[in-house]
C-alpha cells in the first residue's frame, strides 16, 4: 500500500472563493486545468496532502449556496442542491419521503464530522466505484444537472461515473444539482456490507426503488455500488423484477440475476467472489424489507 | 500569484484576523498557529476524530478543512466549551467516570459528546455509538466515556 505523507506540507496554491456563478465561471475560464473545486473539501484536502492532486488555484463554491445548495421540491422532481450536506439530506423530510434510499446512505458515509460538511456533490464528482450516494440516486432514476459557461447538460446519475475516481466532468463544468422524480408511491431502501456497521467503505452496497400493486411490482430498478468500475444499474435484475409477482420467491430470484451482472474485482475489502455472493444476500434482504412495508402502511 | 488569505472568523467566541497562506489544514493552524493545543492531530485524514472542533456549531474534523474556508465562521475547540475552573457538564462527567486513560484522543471526543450531549440528550445508547463512530479510542473502550455522557445528561441507559 502506499504510504501516507504525514508530514508533508500541502504545496501552495492561490486559494479564490467567487461570490457569484459568473464570478465562478470566468475564474474557471482562466484557470481552466489548473483549478480544482472544492466544496465540503473532505476529498480534496486527504488529495492534497497525498499530493494525488496538485492545483495551481482552488475555488471554494462556500459563497454559492444559494444557487447551488438546498433540498426542495417542484413539480414532481425533489431537486437536491450539489452543496448539500449529508448531514442536510439525512435530517431532511422531503429526502425521507420520496428518497428514502438516498436517506439512510446519507445518514451512513463516513462519520458524523464527515457528514456535517461532505456534500453531495462533491462525492458523485469524486467518482469512487463505492459512492454511497450513487446507487439510491441510480436505483431512483435520478439526474445530474451540470453548468458550463455555455450552458446547461443534464446526465443520468450513473453517466456522470465514467471510471474508477473519473468524472464525465468537461474542464470548467460544476454540478449544480441532483434531480430525483418524487413519487409517493415509490419505495426505496438502501444497504451496504463492510467490516464494520460505521466509519468505513462499503465492500458492497446495493438500493433498490420501486412500486408494488396488486401483489405486482411496477418499474423497478436496482444499483449496485463497489462491484463495478462505477456504481451500475443492475439491468437484467431490474427488467425481471419490474411487472413481475411481489413475493419472496421472486425476490430470490432478482438477487440472483443482481449477482449475475455484477463485475466486481478482488481488493483489500472483499474478494470477488465474496462481492458477488453478497450482491444476492443484500438484493434479496432489501427487496423483501420494501415488501414488508405494506404490513406497516 | 499565489498569495496569502486575510481571514476574518470566530475562534472559541473572540474575534480573529489573521493573513496566512492557504495551504494549510485548520488542524495545524488551530494547534501550531492559534494555541489551542487541545486540537490533535492523529492521522491527518479524518478517520480518528482527535482533531474534531465545531464550525459553526457542527462537529468537523479540522484536519479535512482547509483554513481559508473558516473565513466569516464560527470555530469552537474544546478550549472554548469550558475551563479548568468551570468545565461544561460532560467535562466534569470525564473527570467523575475516569473517562481518560492516554487522554490523546479526549478534547476530539468532548467535542462530539458536547455536541451530542446539546443537540440529542435524548439519543439512545446505539444512537450514541453511531454517532461517536468518528472518535477513535484505542485505551477505553468506550464504555466510561458513555457513562460519562450518561451523567451529564442525567439520563440512564436506554437502547431506544
């Protein structure tokens, strides 16, 4: 493994905080390449020191929340700000209403300390194959909205992951926000395994979303995060499960085809076989729990 | 141009100003610059917890935040929640319960109990767990300084 610089000082950068999104944009003009975006900065700071990142500038977005912050809801779609925090997203009721997958990761990465400044965005731009957020956002359908200086470009979840800690982030872009479609009815739930219940990295995570009437599942989607380059839609599970019985049996059976398309590696967390084995076992216990749910309503 | 930050913040409820360069972490300069050697720093990337301060009334650790992003905000270190003549409930708690054997990672875990004790008194024991996931102890176990946080709130164990 490598090993960490302890010592070594962050090499020294011009540090800008823009108070407008146009302010924002020209310094990004100018600076292109050579500028890295910090937002909760729990990320970019452990790069600096490890020097896998070296920025000639760092613009903090911190004077942007306004635009680029908050959790509300509009005509149907619960749009969630890029700078929101975990923290923001695991106290809020809209999350807890229509996203309720995304809430329970939310309330899960990392530790309390990260939580009060990690944001959202800030993880899909990181691009880690093991995102929390990205397989509720993935399972829910959900969106990306990116602004450049020539405008706007909209990105389902799983594109903006193009691999392992790379982002289909064009030189000058920023997410802005995260889209979901908030739909009562839409059940979602999310579950990781890893060595340890806190502080930690998901060795497998999955999330399911989906709908259950007259004993049927309608439109249903599963992700799977930490089993892939990036964070995937588990696509033959989720076409058998979508319009198929809403039991057990057939739970059983959607876990296996979820462990099917996963394409996991062996690492330092799981082996690949492991990965895939609890893939089924997660897929399984997750389908069955948002089935349960009709006992509680 | 690589130039230095003039900051303007709160550090344990006294105004600051200070022009420094921005390459360095809050952590260091809160302990190196600022004196308040209550901060640590164990790993450097936010796994341990011994660095945790308040930004803003929000448990952070210090050593994932760079110092200019401090600036027009609020810092509180554990030298700010109390004093050695007039310590805050949970500091007097630690002291009752022996909650301290190295003592390195215990101004991180203050904080987080501090903050814990003011915005949840009413958190069950895994509750509590969860959320002081974030301090790392490698002495106690844990178990005394929830007992700690017990007295402080004068509330018994309870797994919610």
């Amino acid at each position: 493994m490598k090993s960490f610089q302890y010592l070594a000082p962050i090499p020294r950068f011009e540090y800008l905080a823009p108070r407008t999104l146009s302010e924002a944009f020209k310094i990004l003009g100018v600076h292109g390449k050579e500028a890295a975006i910090i937002a909760g900065g729990t990320d970019l700071t452990i790069a600096l020191k490890e020097r896998t990142a070296a920025p000639k500038v760092v613009i903090d977005l911190r004077h942007l929340r306004s635009e680029l912050g908050g959790i509300t809801i509009s005509k149907g779609v619960l749009r969630i700000g890029a700078l929101a925090t975990f923290s923001e997203i695991e106290a809020s009721p809209l999350a807890g209403k229509y996203a309720n997958s995304l809430r329970e990761a939310s309330a899960n990465v990392g530790t309390l300390q990260i939580r009060t400044i990690a944001t959202l965005g800030g993880n899909l731009a990181t691009a880690s194959p093991a995102a929390d957020s990205a397989p509720p956002l993935i399972a829910l359908g959900a969106n990306v909205t990116i602004l450049g200086r020539s405008g706007n470009r909209t990105l389902p979840v799983q594109s903006i992951f193009t691999g392992p800690k790379r982002n289909a982030l064009q030189v000058g872009e920023i997410i802005s926000s995260v889209e979901i479609p908030a739909i009562e009815e839409v059940r979602s739930a999310w579950t990781r395994a890893a060595v340890r219940n806190e502080n930690v990295l998901s060795a497998v995570s999955v999330a399911v979303a989906t709908t259950v009437h007259d004993g049927k599942f309608g439109a249903s989607r599963i992700a799977l995060g930490a089993v892939a380059p990036t964070p995937m839609l588990a696509e033959t599970a989720s076409r058998a499960m979508t319009g198929s019985e809403a039991t057990a049996e057939q739970a059983e059976k959607v876990a296996a085809l979820a462990a099917e398309d996963a394409r996991p590696i062996s690492d330092i967390r799981a082996s690949a076989r492991y990965r895939k084995h609890l893939v089924q076992v997660l897929t399984r216990r997750l389908i069955i729990q948002v089935l349960s749910e009709d006992g509680l309503s | 141009m690589k130039g230095k930050v003039r900051l303007s913040f709160k550090l344990n409820g006294a105004k600051r100003n200070d022009e420094m360069e921005p390459n360095q972490t809050l952590c260091d300069y809160l302990h190196d610059v600022a004196g308040t050697t209550g901060v640590k720093k164990g790993c450097d990337t936010g796994e341990c917890g011994a660095c945790t301060v308040l930004l803003d009334g929000m448990p952070v650790t210090s050593c994932l935040v760079l110092v200019p992003q401090i600036d027009g905000r609020e810092v509180v270190t554990v030298e700010g929640l109390g004093k050695m003549s007039d310590p805050n409930p949970v500091q007097r708690a630690f002291v009752e319960h022996d909650a301290v054997q190295c003592g390195y990672c215990i101004p991180g875990m203050i904080v987080t109990l501090s903050w814990i004790h003011e915005h949840f008194p009413g958190a069950s024991d895994p509750e509590i767990r969860r959320l002081m996931s974030g301090n790392l102890c490698r002495c106690t176990g844990y178990q005394q300084q929830i007992e700690a946080l017990r007295t402080a709130l004068g509330s018994a164990s309870h797994s919610g």
